[in-house]
C-alpha cells in the first residue's frame, strides 16, 4: 500500500468490508428468499415473493451502505486493502482451492498497491453483493469489480524530532473527500453492472491513478473519454479506428442500457438509437471487413424502421390528428393491402365489383403458394347471391382451377373446405406479393371487417358500395381524411375506374356510405372524392 514516509504502521486500521448476501429461505418450491448483512446491526429480512423482489432490496441495501460511507468522507487513505486481509481471495486463480481441502494459494504481495478505493463487487448469479475498502491493483484484479471513489493520499508528515507535525488538507481537499462537491454527484450502485472503464478518478490534489478505476468525482472536466465499452454482446476493441468511432459505439451501448431502465418507453428515441447504431456498424464493418457486423448494421435498420412505423401506429403522427387511435394494420401492412387492391383491379376477368371481390378472397387464400381453401360460408358472406355467377367467370377466364365443380365448392364447410389454385401465383410465377403468413392474415383479417361492417350490412348495401368503401378504408391521414397529405383528397377518375362507376355514380355511392356511418362526410366537387371515415370505423383505415 502507498504508504507515507514517518507514518506508524499501527495507525493503519482495517479496510471496512460489507456482505450482502440473497439465499433461499423455506422450503424450495416456495422460492423464498433471505437477505442477510454481515453487518450485525442489519436485520435478515425474507422476501416470500421471490429472488426479484429480494434483489432489489438487496441493491437498495448497498445503496446505504455507500451512502453511509460517503456522508462519512468515503474511502480512508489510512485502511489496510480489505481484499489482503483475505489474502487476496477475491481475484487469485483458484479460490476454491482451500475448500477442497488443498492449501489456499499465498497472498501476491506485488498484487496490492495503489491509493485505496471504495469498490463494489456483484456476482453474476444475483446472490452476493460486497462494499470493501480495498487497494487498487486488488479492485482491478477481481472480476465483476467497480471502483466508486478514491481516497485522498495521505496526509504528508513533517519530522520535528520524535514530533510529528501533520499537513492538514486543503479546503478543496476536504470538500473532495466529503463528497460535497458543487455538482453533487454521489456514488451509486446499480444491479446491472455497466462496462469497466480507465478513467482517472483523482480528485484535485492528484493520488496516484486508479487502474480501470471509476468514480464519480466533482469538476473533471478534463476526463477522457472512454477507451473500453459494449454493446450488443460485442466488445469495442480499446484501439478501434477512427476514434470517433469508437467513441460512438461506446455511448450507443451505455445509451440502450439507458434506454432499458426507463420506467417508460420512448419509441421515436428508441428509432433514433437505432439507426445510429446503424449507420456505426455499417462503418465498422467497413473498417473491419466482417459480415456479421454488416448484418447487424442491417437488422438495426429494420429495428429502427419497426419502431417508427409503432410509434406512428400508437399515435404518434401530426399534432392534428386528434387522439390516438389503435389501427388494425401497420404502415407496412397497409402498403401490402394497397398493392393486393390494385393486384385484384389487374387481373379480375370482369370490370364488375363481385368479381374483383372474388379475386381479393381468392388471391388473400392463395397468396403464398397458389393454393388455398375456402368454404360456402366464405363465398357468400363476401359476395352474398353473387357468389356463383362471379366463381364461373374466374373458371372460364382460366384464373382460377377447381377440383369439382361450382355448387360443389358453394356447398362446402369448414371441416371439408374446397381446395382451389390460382395459376398465376403457383411458385416459379413472377410474385405480385411480398408479404408473409402474417401479414396475409392481417389483411385478409382488415378486408373482411371492412366488407362485413354491421352498418353495411344493415342497409343491405350492394358489392359495389362496399367495394367503394373498401377503396375509402385503404386510402386514409391519421386523422381519417381520404387522401395523401398533399392532395386534398382521392382522384375522382381512378376512384371511378376501380369500382367499375362513373364520376357520377361515385358521388351516389360516396351518400349510401354516409348514411350508413362510414363514411362523416363526403364531397365529389372539382374532381376528388374528399370525405373523412367515421369515427367508429376509424381504427380500420389503413394509413397512407
């Protein structure tokens, strides 16, 4: 230990160590658990509901202590290294050695030196917490170890004969050591152990500097920045170049841990860290040539894309979109039932809306592999009376194959379902579609609430009503308008051609919509079809 000149050894005392320690209490199946201290004046306390609950006490319980041994002026320059009091037990190679009846290895002499820090250790099973006063080449040492503070170096000595005269600190000094500095930052505990870092914790008289050593000290305003970190299971090699880079992907990781002790999510911040961590192992794999750090920069950009289309989806669209509404498709899912939409306008054999409502059913059914089953009870709640007539002139364009024939397929149920193929989409065709299993769902899931809304139905509204409304439904602004953005509503001419109407006839069935509640309002002046969905069906518009 660094040691003064002149100083007696007996005025040297023991480092103070403190155990906390989380065991099993009771019976095994019902996972109690025991807090104990090893300082005798703490209680045991028992935590019936578990290892979580006695964890957090538990960290609550060193939080204390540490606030304790900083209101007392914190580590002590004069405190023998608690860890070679153990003899050095707490990093040597084998500890266990002398439990299994071998003699335990000697204390490494040149191990111990350095000022005296205070450290804080917790082992990776969740069960052992240690506050010590130790040296700082111990601290270093032992795995799983943080350094909170350092001592001040201790006070120099004058000889005056057989006199001592003792220097006393200065004023800045005693405020470094009391912990009361002007920006009141107080050594913590945290159960989730951040990566170790080589920065300097002296305070401004300067002991001698603390190997991967950190502590929260007042005015280090010249701190360097840190050379060690992770993040996503990935070390950041301490000679990583360009040093911005490396200096990045250190503040990304303490940023997701950040991030993930939050008591709230935060998805737009969420998306921001995301595509930052993008961009920074796009370049990292540059610098390095490594593939698996390109995929990662690749999945981090799917994250960040995820997450933006969630937050938007949980309302976090334009100011004036009113309140959130929970939306029964995503962004992306919306753009795969547009795209399904004009698949169908494509290639339905009749201009007529029972058809195109055929070929939705179908190409949603068979949308994977070509195949796919369906029932009567499918058929006729799409399409109703029409379902015979619309089935023969898909068999008669050859778009679609049926294993019997037509009245046999109407006449199937749910455990004996018609199996059908759609040519045009068997594997080795060009793929119109991009979307999986899920998705497909969605959709199919989003098509049917539309064509089967009660207020539709009650006023027996035809195919080519509800045909508009599902147009209306797929072409909507947060805020329920029909249109993009930057146009004021939907083209008149395009509107009309996918429902096989005229303008004309548009605007009528634009008022049948309203008066059944789908649509609030609906104008079909200077050519565009502007309206706004009702408010109950809002959560079925799937977002521009």
């Amino acid at each position: 230990m660094a040691v003064e000149t002149g100083t007696r050894q007996e005025e040297r005392v023991a480092g103070r160590v403190r155990a906390v320690r989380l065991a099993p209490y009771g019976r095994p199946s019902a996972g109690a658990v025991r807090l104990s201290c090893s300082r005798p004046a703490c209680p045991d306390q028992r935590f019936p509901d578990g290892a979580a609950a006695g964890r957090k006490a538990a960290v609550a319980h060193v939080n204390t202590h540490l606030a304790h041994v900083r209101a007392g002026g914190g580590p002590r320059s004069e405190a023998w290294c608690a860890c070679r009091a153990a003899d050095c037990a707490w990093h040597t190679p084998d500890p266990d050695a002398g439990r299994r009846g071998g003699p335990r290895p000697p204390a490494q002499d040149a191990r111990c030196g350095g000022p005296v820090v205070l450290a804080v250790y917790a082992d990776r099973a969740g069960r052992l917490w240690r506050i010590a006063e130790m040296c700082a080449r111990c601290a270093a040492a032992t795995p799983g170890c943080r350094v909170l503070d350092t001592a001040l170096p201790p006070a120099r000595t004058a000889s005056v004969g057989t006199d001592q005269a003792v220097v006393q600190p200065t004023a800045q000094q005693e405020e470094s050591a009391s912990g009361t500095a002007a920006d009141g930052v107080a050594a913590v505990f945290s159960e989730h152990s951040p990566s170790p870092a080589a920065a300097p914790s002296s305070p401004a008289a300067g002991p001698v500097p603390v190997p991967q050593a950190r502590a929260a000290v007042a005015g280090a305003a010249t701190r360097p920045a840190k050379r060690w970190g992770k993040i996503a299971q990935r070390t950041v090699p301490h000679d990583l170049q360009p040093e911005v880079l490396r200096t990045e992907l250190i503040e990304l990781g303490d940023a997701f841990r950040a991030y993930q002790q939050r008591t709230e999510p935060d998805l737009a911040l969420l998306a921001e860290l995301h595509e930052r961590k993008a961009r920074a192992f796009a370049l990292w794999a540059d610098v390095n040539g490594d593939r698996c750090l390109r995929h990662e920069a690749q999945r981090a950009e799917q994250a960040a894309q995820t997450t933006r289309e969630m937050h938007q989806n949980r309302g976090g669209g334009p100011a004036d979109s009113g309140p959130a509404v929970e939306r029964l498709l995503t962004l992306t899912q919306a753009a795969h039932a547009r795209t399904v939409l004009d698949y169908t306008a494509a290639h339905a054999p009749s201009p007529q809306a029972e058809a195109h409502l055929t070929v939705l059913l179908l190409a949603l059914r068979a949308a994977r592999d070509g195949t796919g089953n369906v029932t009567d009870q499918d058929l006729t709640g799409w399409l109703q009376d029409a379902a015979e007539p619309a089935l023969q002139q898909l068999v008669d364009a050859g778009w679609l194959r049926l294993p019997g024939t037509i009245a046999g397929a109407l006449a199937s149920r749910p455990e004996d379902a018609t199996a059908f193929t759609v040519p045009t989409l068997l594997p080795g065709q060009p793929r119109p579609f991009a979307f999986g299993k899920t998705t497909r769902s969605k959709i199919s899931g989003w098509a049917q609430k539309v064509l089967g809304d009660r207020k539709i139905r009650k006023k027996k509204l035809g195919a080519t009503t509800r045909h508009l409304a599902l147009y209306t439904a797929a072409r909507t602004r947060p805020d329920g308008r029909l249109g993009p953005a930057e146009n004021d509503g939907l083209d008149l001419d395009q509107t009309a051609a996918f429902c096989a109407l005229s303008p004309g006839q548009v605007a009528e069935h634009a008022g049948l919509l309203v008066t059944a509640d789908w649509l609030s309002e609906a104008d079909t002046t200077a050519n565009r079809l502007r309206g706004r969905l009702a408010e109950r069906v809002r959560p079925l518009g799937a977002l521009l």
